[in-house]
C-alpha cells in the first residue's frame, strides 16, 4: 500500500486517451508548463511483453538528453494512440535534481507481481531486500528498471562485506492476470574481512590517536572496534565511525568528518579500509555571566548537534540560552554571543546576564466575549505561579506560541480580523501578563450548497458526522478544510478514488460576515473490487488468507482505501509473515472494476532458543528477604530468627524452547520448552490457533509440569492444563469473551514448617469450567488518562470433574478514569469477589481464597495483611524456645469488596513528577456476609508521589488505616512500579 501511494506521489501528470473519446479529449499544457525547458534525463516504457520496444521507441517524439517538450510529448502520445494497440496511453513525470524523468505506460500494462531474492533471504531480511532493491510494489512493469534494481542490490552486499556477490534478475508472467513477477537470484559468497587499516588526511601523531581509538580496551568492550581481521559490515563500520567522530568531539573537535573507503582484493576476499579524517577546527564555547552544565549546554547550542559551526547556528544557541534562563524564572535575561573564526580555532562566547528572578502573579484576557477565561487559559502555555517552589512559566518563546496559539483559535472560529496582543507588566520582582483581544466581527454561515460536477443538488454519501459548516455555524477556512478532509475520506473509502471537491464561498447580499457556501462534489465513478489475487504464500493456506481479508477486501465489494489498509494490517496481526501488501493493480476496467493483489512474504517457520549457565542456589543461612511463596498462596513473611541449616548447591542449568509456526498453512504455533537444574525441572507445551476452524475465534492450548526443591522450607510437585477460546466482540479489539477448561494438581511435600500449609491444602486438584468478559478502553495501560477497564470471572469447580472439592467462584472489578481537569485525573475502582462451596464435599481450597492488603488494593494494611488472620510457630530449631517466632498467615477469605479512589496530578517541580491523594475501602470476608461486610470494613487514605518513566511510573505511597488492628502498624510505605489500578 505504501509503494502505490509512493507512485502517486511520482504520477505527477497522467494524460489519458481512451479510443472511443480520443476526439473529446485535450492535453493540458498549464500543469506541465513547470517541466517545459527542463532536461530529460530518461524515457522508460511500461508495456506488454508481447510488444517490441524498439518499435514504441521509435514513435515517441521525445528525445532523451533534449529538453523536455510539451508539443513532443503530445505527438508522442497521439502516434502511439494511432497505432490502436492500447486502450490508454499515460505519461508519468519524475522530477530530479538533473531534470526530469518520463514514464510512458501503455494500457493493458504488466503490473509488478510477487518480488523474491533466492540465496539472499537467509542472510538478510525480505523487508531490507526490498528497500535495496527500491522497486514499487505497486507499479507498472517497466523492463528498463531491472538492471537498475540489480546494480542496487549489487551497491547494498558490497557494503555489508559480501563484494563477491552476484545477482541475476528473472521475471515470470502471468498473463491471465497481467502480473510480471520479478525473481533476484542471488549468490553472496563470503563476506569479506578487512586486511588493513591507514589513515589519511592526519599527520603521524593524529594517526596513531586514531588507530589507538579504534582498537582501544572500550571500544572493544562496546563492540566498535576496528582492526584488521574484523568482518565487514556496513553497521560496524558506521559505528566505529561514530565512536571516532565521538571522541575528535570531546578533544573539542565539534565538526569532525570522517569517512571510510573501501578497496576489495577478490584473490583473498579481504578489503583494505580507508580512513579519511578531517578532525576540522578546535571549537572552544564559553559562558560567562552563569553558571551551565556541559550536559545542558550541549542540549540547549546547536553546534553540538550540527557538528559545524557558522552565526546562524550560533544566533539559534544564543536565542535557546534566553528561553532557558527565562524558563528558570529570569525573565529579564540578556544573551549576547561572540564569534571568532580563526584558521584552525574558532571561538565562541555567550555573555549571559540573568538579571533578577521573577514570579508570573498573573495570567488573564481582556476584551474576550466569545470564549470564556478557562477555554482561552488552555490555549497558552504561559503560566501563573503557585507555591514557593514554582514561580510559573514565562519566556519570549512560550508568549509567543501563545499568542499564535489564541490567534489561531479566533480564526479558526471565523473571527478573521482576530488580534491578540499580549502586554507585560513588570512589578519587580512580579510580573503580570495580560492578552488583550480584539475579537472583531464573526463570519458565519449564511447558506450551504452541496451540488455535483453539473452543480445540480446532491445528496452526500458520507457517514452519520456533521459537517462543520452549516447555516448559521461560524465560517472558517480551517473548518472548510476539515469538511474536505472528511468528505474526500468518506468517498475513498466507500470506493470513489476519482472523486474531485471544490468549494466557493461568497458574501451574501448585504453582510459581508455572512457567507454563502457551495461545496462541489464530482464524486466519478464507483469502483468494485474485481479478482482478488493472492501471492507469495507458499506454506499458508490461500483460503485462510482470504478469510483474513475477505471482510474488507472480497470481489464485489467496493474499493475503499481503508479497507485495504485494514486487510493489510489484519495479515500482519495474524504473525506468520514479515511483509504483507494489499493494493490495486493497474487501473479499472471499462466496467470500474479492480482488480486487486495480495502479497505476502512469510516469516522463518522454525524458531529455537537454546541456553545454559552454571547455577548456584543458596540453601542455608537466612531465607532471602525473609518470607517464603509456596504455589498457590500468597507470600508470608518468617521473621528475622528462622534460619535453615541445608548447604547450598552447584550445577548446571540448561534451557531450550523451540517454536513451529504456522503449522497446517493456519498461523497455528506449538512450543515446547524444557528447563532442566539440579533442584528444579519444568516442561511445557502450547498450541495456539488464532483463528479456530476458520472461525472468528482464538484457541490457546497449554500444558506443564514442574518438580522444583529449591526452596529449603517444601518441596512441590505442579500440573497444569488449560484449553482457552477467545472472541472479540468489536472490530478493535476491545471487547472480549473467553470460555475455557483448567486443571491444576499441586503437591507440598517435606514442609519445615508444619503448621504452614494446612493438610487439606498439601494436595489439591482443581478441574475448572469459566468464563471471562473484559473490556479495555484505557487510553494507556499503565497510567490511564480517561477510559475504562473491566473484568468478569465465573467459573465452577466441581468433584465430578476430579476436582478435590465442590465450589464456584466469581471476581469481577471496574475500573474508569475521568480527567476533571486538564491537570486533574479522577480514577476509581471497584472490586467484588465471591467464593461459595457446594454439595457434601463443599470447601474452598486456600489457593481460591481472596486475599488483600498491600500497594495495589487496601494501602493501610501491609501485604495480605487484611482479612482473616492465624498465628503460627517458626522455630529454626523446635527443642530451643529462643528461636522461635510467632507469625501471622492470611487465612484468605470467601468474599472481597473493594473500592479505591485515586486523584492525579502533576506536581511542577519536574517533568514527569507526579502525585496523587487516594482512598482505600473494603475488606476481606471469612463468609458472604452483608454483616461482615458492614461491621469489618476499613478505610485508608494516604497520598502518594509518581515519576514517569518507559516502562510506567514508580510510585512511592503512604497508607493510614482508620481502622487500625491490634499488632497492625497503621501506617504502611510502599515503593512499587505501575499505578495502583
């Protein structure tokens, strides 16, 4: 899709000529009178195989070398379009820095097919070739290219090292679909290694530096060095260039050239590796007047970045320095800058006088009647200080896209003759900044016109959105262009790729203000989608590829550019190919219908993982961190006297995982994965379907098991085995049902600790029908803005399936978040689970209990801290009292209620800092009991500070219960990554 969007791009002009209306139809000399004069450097033909050339060379009119002629291009046109042999004749121009190229395509051309790069795919990527190689994807077969193609494949292996390789380009027809499918053998050989490196453009001493820097200790240990022997590659060279270019920057070199010429010995496929260096002048930057980083100053002067040196480079330095020093609240900051050019130094000093900080007291508008205060104050980025610590934001820069940004919200707004003028007052050491608006009169709409290519009325065929203009709406050419925008999207997608929009918009008699408006629509004809014809799928299915795109793209259906763009993107999701292309090929028929080609490239079927490591696993001493996880219950804390007296353990550690995918031509993937120590051995299997039977649903199947003593306190025995299948309720992704089948079996043994794990617990089984809805609208996962997230979990375990117990279970939490204010996030959260036995053999095992407590649920109480409680021994050694301990351990309960309430706000003592004041409500239940729920509920607040980073925000939050415990600290710390819910 990307290719044929490219050639239109490059299509600048297209003069057709249809048989049947040759007479009707004039060439249009304005849009190719910017061409005229200029040189053509080429002229190519796209044309059926079964025509000779040197024949259609003959009748063009248009000479290679000669400046390009508007008159000879249209006696090129109407001599080919005499012979009868072609249904349109098209000229495609190509502007270039030499002159301009010129394409001659003659309907029914071959269009370019399937491309392939045999012997070069297992050493590169499809996607790399393909970008070498540049051919459109989506374009006319045009033979002249192909040894240009093969001289940039040729360009592209020499610089990775392979100079040996050779490449020999074939095409295959297919006639029945006018598809010329392009084949580059290619035969790398070895890739070559560097002989020997020298230097030029140094004397001795600097080349020596240079060698020393190419192979000293940390380029070794960065992976930039360079020394003979090293492998040639195009990647390597380019960083230990830069690593070069580096380090003539800290010598205070800041516009270092450097560049590396190669010379290929074919007798011993080695390259000898020119370095050509101009370390370029010493640049030396001096502050005076303030104090600045070197990090700061190689951020804010621009030279640092543009490796050279000139005014404007340093005017631009100058110009950031005052909106840095103006953004630290000195808003009176003189800049002025220096430059010295001398013949091997160039000197540069910025005298800085910050004068007095200030505060911004005030921000407010005078003079505005159509918007109010708040809507205006969110349109500047000026801002009024508030605590001790901020004294607001104020710089020439900020007032000035403030003021750009106020002016551009009146226009858009049809208030053309629109000022705003801002006006500071200085109080010293206060200052006040005052827009004063001069609204000016309103255009608004007086009359909307929607007609078509015979100005007769028509009914658009669009969607259910309002236009923007509409009688007595305010007129704009911003909102014109919105409708423009809107109506021509409309129309591509519903299949018109010609269709044309004009406007006009006149004073209506008597009000200059108000404005009567015709919208022109030629929407052309409707397109349908023809054949679709599928490529490139060797192992795949062709119809699971077409149940993949039929949805949006199926013969009969009309041609929208969303669509494709939408099948596109769904094979990609899919996962089995690295490149996949949906697009039109050619032009419609006499019938406006298209036909279309799906091309796919598939991925590498066979993945493998293969690792291994010596394992050292502790075993005596203090229990790391002081608490034990044993499967299927939450962490609990031992105290600091219990210790054990096993020794520790040395051995190897093995790990493989292998992957098979798009087993049967359906995406299916199966894995299967061992890992394999002295005190732990695990393996797994998984096969997934995305698309179940054809089906809009997804099927994950998994199997595992684990025998694991690396923990001295239990030793345990784990199986597990699911079947889930999924579907989506909407075309996003953002609904979703799963209904699926889970069978566990744990089994504690050789527990230290007697009392830790109840016997009923030691052994359990758990055979689980369920069912799951979520729903996710979040605007970011990790820290939401504004959305909602949902789950609903049901599920029944019953004995007759083998299950240990007869019990059902139910969780389900809501979570929405509201921005208030466009500093303010209101987030909210609710939690309810429930777990009920049933029958003679009822009982919840504790694995399906609920437990709370902790930075992610009820902040007052400490990690599972809340709910039902027992106190048991931990002796490191039971015949001596004075290791003994007593501690507590979550009972778990069969009912859950939370509710948490978070707001969040910046906090502008650093970007990215963050904070929040929260409320945490609930418990966990011994019984489903309103009683309970009433007489045991707690509450917390507490407040809590967030720094942004990549991976989401580390959050630092204090909780206080209200509802303190006995023996429970009532305030509780937590330092955690991600927000609470």
């Amino acid at each position: 899709m990307n290719s044929c969007l490219r050639l239109l791009a490059l299509c600048l002009v297209s003069l057709a000529f249809l048989p049947d209306r040759a007479a009707s139809q004039e060439l249009q000399p304005d849009s190719l009178a910017g061409f005229e004069g200029r040189t053509v450097t080429r002229i190519d033909i796209a044309v059926r195989p079964s025509e000779d050339p040197a024949q259609i060379r003959s009748l063009i009119r248009q000479e290679q070398g000669k400046p390009f002629s508007i008159e000879a291009i249209r006696s090129s046109v109407t001599a080919l379009q005499h012979t009868g042999k072609f249904t349109q004749v098209q000229v495609s121009l190509e502007p270039e820095a030499a002159g301009v190229r010129v394409l001659f395509i003659l309907q029914p051309a071959y269009n370019v097919g399937l491309i392939s790069f045999p012997g070069a795919t297992k050493v590169f990527s499809y996607t790399r070739l393909l970008q070498a190689a540049n051919v459109p994807a989506s374009s006319p077969f045009v033979p002249d290219y192909i040894s240009d193609e093969e001289q940039r494949l040729l360009r592209f292996f020499a610089s990775e090292g392979f100079f040996a390789a050779t490449v020999n380009a074939r095409t295959e027809s297919d006639d029945a679909h006018r598809i010329m499918n392009i084949i580059f053998d290619c035969e790398l050989h070895s890739r070559a290694k560097i002989s020997d490196i020298s230097v030029q453009g140094v004397p001795p001493a600097e080349t020596a530096d240079v060698q020393k820097t190419l192979s000293s200790f940390w380029a070794k240990v960065t992976g930039v060095s360079l020394k003979p022997g090293t492998t040639y590659s195009h990647g390597r060279i380019e960083k230990s260039l830069e690593h070069l270019r580096a380090h003539f920057r800290k010598l205070g070199r800041l516009a270092p050239s450097v560049q590396a010429n190669p010379t290929y010995d074919s007798e011993t496929n080695r390259a000898q590796l020119t370095l050509v260096v101009n370390p370029g002048p010493l640049v030396t930057v001096r502050i005076e007047g303030a104090h600045l980083w070197k990090r700061t100053q190689h951020k804010l002067i621009p030279i640092y970045q543009e490796t050279a040196v000139d005014q404007d480079l340093v005017d631009e330095g100058a110009r950031n320095l005052v909106s840095y020093f103006q953004s630290k609240s000195y808003f009176d900051v003189k800049v002025n800058s220096h430059l010295d050019k001398q013949t091997d130094r160039v000197i540069v000093v910025y005298h800085i006088n910050r004068g007095s900080r200030h505060r911004v007291s005030d921000v407010r508008f005078e003079g505005n009647k159509y918007f109010t205060q708040a809507q205006l104050a969110d349109h500047v980025t000026v801002e009024k200080g508030g605590h001790f610590f901020n004294r607001g934001k104020f710089s020439e820069d900020l007032l000035k896209k403030s003021v750009a940004s106020l002016t551009a919200l009146y226009r858009n707004e049809g208030f053309t003759k629109a000022s705003v003028t801002p006006v500071i007052a200085d109080h010293e050491p206060n200052i006040d900044v005052t827009f004063r608006i001069d609204e000016g009169a309103q255009d608004r709409v007086h009359d909307l016109k929607i007609v078509n290519g015979d100005n007769q009325p028509v009914q658009l065929k669009v969607g259910s959105q309002a236009l923007k203009l509409a009688p007595g709406k305010p007129y704009s050419p911003h909102l014109l262009e919105a409708d423009r925008n809107y109506l021509l999207a409309e129309y591509l997608n519903r299949g018109y790729p010609n269709v044309q929009f004009d406007s006009k918009g006149a004073p209506a008699a008597g009000d200059l203000h108000s404005i009567d408006v015709v919208y022109r629509v030629d929407e052309g004809p409707q397109v349908s989608i023809g054949q679709v014809v599928l490529l490139g799928a060797e192992h795949t299915r062709p119809a699971f590829v077409r149940a993949t795109t039929d949805p949006n793209v199926s013969e009969g259906k009309p041609l929208g550019e969303g669509q494709l763009l939408q099948s596109e993107s769904d094979l990609y999701n899919l996962g089995i190919f690295d490149w996949a292309s949906v697009s039109p090929a050619g032009s419609p028929d006499s019938q406006n219908v298209q036909q279309i080609l799906v091309r796919v490239h598939e991925s590498k079927r066979n993945t493998m993982d293969v690792g291994g490591g010596l394992e050292v696993v502790p075993r005596d001493g203090n229990i790391p961190v002081g608490s034990v996880i044993v499967p299927g219950l939450p962490p609990v804390s031992l105290g600091n006297k219990f210790t054990v007296s096993q020794k520790s353990f040395i051995g190897p550690r093995g790990t493989l995982q292998f992957a098979r995918h798009n087993l049967r031509g359906r995406a299916e993937t199966a894995t299967i994965g061992f890992v394999a120590s002295r005190l732990d051995q695990r393996g797994s299997f998984t096969y997934s379907d995305p698309q179940l039977h054809g089906s809009s649903l997804s099927s994950l199947f998994s199997l595992s098991a684990e025998r694991t003593t690396q923990n001295p306190i239990f030793g345990a025995l784990l199986e597990q085995a699911s079947l889930q299948i999924e579907k989506s309720l909407d075309r996003r992704h953002k609904q979703k049902i799963t209904g699926g089948y889970s069978y566990q079996r744990t089994d504690i043994n050789n527990i230290l600790i007697p009392q830790l794990v109840l016997p009923q617990d030691q052994h359990v089984k758990l055979s689980t029908v369920y069912a799951r809805y979520s729903r996710d609208t979040r605007d970011k996962p990790l820290d939401a803005h504004h959305g909602i997230y949902q789950t609903f979990n049901f599920g029944v375990t019953p004995k007759s399936f083998g299950s240990t117990s007869n019990f059902a279970r139910f969780f389900g939490q809501t979570s929405f978040y509201r921005p208030v204010r466009p500093w303010l996030t209101w987030a909210n959260n609710f939690r309810l689970g429930l777990a009920a036995p049933f029958g003679q053999a009822g009982y919840v095992p504790l694995s399906e209990k609920f437990f709370s407590g902790g930075s992610d649920s009820l902040r007052g109480f400490p990690i599972n801290g809340a709910g039902p409680q027992r106190s048991i021994p931990v002796c490191s050694n039971p015949s001596n009292p004075s290791t003994c301990t007593l501690i507590s351990v979550p009972s778990g309960g069969l009912m859950l209620a939370i509710f948490n309430s978070e707001g969040r706000f910046p906090i502008p003592l650093k970007k990215d800092l963050g904070g929040v004041v929260f409320y945490d409500g609930g418990n966990v239940y011994s019984n489903i009991s309103a009683h309970q729920f009433i007489s045991n509920y707690s509450n917390s607040i507490g407040v809590g500070i967030r720094y942004n980073t990549r991976v989401g925000p580390v959050r630092f939050d204090v909780g206080r219960n209200l509802n303190s415990l006995p023996g429970v600290k009532a305030t509780q710390y937590f330092v955690t990554l991600g927000q609470a819910f």
